[in-house]
C-alpha cells in the first residue's frame, strides 16, 4: 500500500520527531542507573547522573537540543564514572561482580553511541537536507556497530547474525547491504542515514528473537532506494495508512514494552515526502512488514 496519508506537525513535534533517537537513548540509560543501583544496593547512588539525564530528557521531551544542551548530555559520561567509582569505594565488596560489570559495561556502550548521535545530529543539522557523497563501506561499518550495541544492550537475551549457518533458534538473521552508484558512495542527505536505522530498529523490535530481518540501501543513478522487511507481529491493515502519524502505534505493537515516543515511521514519511519521494507500506497480522522509500536523485548527483 502506497502511503499518501497528509500529516500536519507543528514546529513543537517536528522538532521532538527529530531528537526520538536521543529519547530512546536516555529512557534506556535511566533503566540501566536503576540496574546499577540495585547491583550496588545502594538505592541513592548516581544522583548527578540522573539529574543530568532527567534534565535532558525534559528538554528532549520538548523538542529542545542546543548546543548548552548537547554539553550536559556529554557529560552524563563524566558523571556517571565518578560516581560509580565513589559507590564502589563505599562499598567494595561490589568490585568484579559480573552483574555490575556487564551493566557498567553497557552504560559505557550507550553513551559512546550516544557522543556519536550527537555528532550525527549536529552535523546534519549543519548540512541539512543537502545531498553529500556517503562512503558505502563507512556506512556499512556504522550498522555493524550498531548492531553489536543493540546485541550488547539484549544482555545475552540474543545475538545478531549475518551468517545462517552460525544461527541458533533466539538469533536475528539479518540480510544487510548497503550500494551506491559510483566510486563505492552513496549520494545522499544524511538523515537517510537515521532513517534507515530507525526502520531496522523497528523490524527489530516488532520481530521475536529467532525472526529474520532483511534491509538494503541502494542508489542508483536515478532514485535512491530502501527496503527494510521482517517477518514479525505485523500490522492490522486498517491501520497501515496510520502508522505514519504523530505518535500513532497500532494495536498489534502495544504489548511491546518501548521506550520510544512512536515517532520513527512519522519521520522517515515525512523526510521522504519533503525529499519528493514516495513510500510503501506491505504488512500482514503475523507475518511481518516490509517498508519501502524511493526518492528521485537530484539530476545533478550520482
């Protein structure tokens, strides 16, 4: 089903549309404090971490990231390894537990991915929605750390694999790749880059462990192409041309616990309607969905 649904944002959701990744980022850094606190039964520890993060998040909430902003979620890193360093001093029994380490282990993992979305964010800010060459095997790199973040975060609950001779029943199975036309590049805007991934991170969520999840990234000299398809808990088909609206959820994906705001599917719409291109939508109750964005290559790129 081609969507062709007309959305309105105001400049409010527009801008919270935009920062949902960094939304994701901190609902999940608040969960692993918490771990942390447990691990050290110390139910206290990390007060500037979470104010830090809860201030953050406030703002982020409000479609707010300036660069006064960026700093304070830069320094959540600082804080945080300070004080655990201070929790453990008061209670060193706790140091080698595998329990703790794993979870400051992840923390450590969330906030490089975090520095690096910063990084991301204000440069396409800078660039916005020109179309600049993206080196394919770069690309490619910058999803395979993804995904080993995303594996890292599950805590061993599964594991993310490209082989299927290596798989076991709670694996991923993901068929990746990224083409460009010439020169082994990519022309594009670089919030394609976010889009894609927020689509995979999508397939992965709505899909169990053991599920297959297929994405590519193709250009060619006339449109650039994406696919990301899954065979997970689907969408009802009265609600496909929904999907796509501020916040909406459909039934079927509301027994998933997320800590997101609903606004990935409303971003890479609206990015692909402004970018002229067009977007499918291919979804069936227990047998997964397929997105597909194609947008014309200016004439003057590829």
């Amino acid at each position: 089903m081609e969507i062709t649904t007309d959305i309105n944002l105001t400049e409010k959701q527009r801008a919270q549309m935009e920062l949902h990744s960094f939304l994701n980022i901190l609902n999940i850094l608040m969960g692993e404090f918490q771990l942390i606190r447990l691990d050290l039964d110390q139910p206290n520890a990390l007060p500037q971490s979470f104010r830090m993060v809860e201030l953050v998040l406030r703002a982020i909430k409000q479609g707010c990231l300036d660069k006064d902003m960026a700093l304070r979620m830069a320094s959540i890193g600082f804080y945080f390894t300070r004080e655990v360093d201070e929790a453990l001093e008061l209670e060193p029994r706790h140091r080698g537990e595998p329990e703790l380490k794993e979870s400051v282990g992840n923390v450590n993992s969330i906030i490089h991915v975090m520095t690096l979305r910063l990084q991301e964010y204000f440069e396409r800010v800078e660039i916005g929605l020109n179309w600049v060459a993206h080196p394919a095997d770069q690309l490619t790199d910058k999803f395979m750390r993804f995904f080993a973040a995303v594996e890292k975060n599950s805590k061993g609950r599964y594991h993310i694999l490209f082989n299927v001779a290596a798989r076991e029943s709670t694996d991923y199975l993901i068929n990746f790749k990224i083409e460009g036309a010439s020169d082994n590049s990519v022309f594009m805007p670089s919030v394609i880059h976010d889009i894609f991934r927020d689509l995979i991170a999508n397939a992965r969520k709505y899909t169990p462990p053991g599920g297959e999840i297929n994405a590519g990234l193709l250009q060619t000299v006339h449109e650039l192409r994406l696919v990301v398809e899954d065979n997970g808990s689907g969408i009802p088909e009265n609600e496909i041309s929904k999907v796509v609206e501020f916040g909406y959820r459909a039934e079927s994906t509301k027994e998933h616990l997320t800590r997101g705001g609903g606004f990935g599917l409303t971003k890479a719409y609206a990015f692909t309607r402004q970018l002229g291109g067009r977007m499918w939508i291919e979804s069936e109750i227990g047998h997964g969905t397929r997105v597909t964005i194609r947008i014309p290559v200016p004439a003057h790129k590829g």
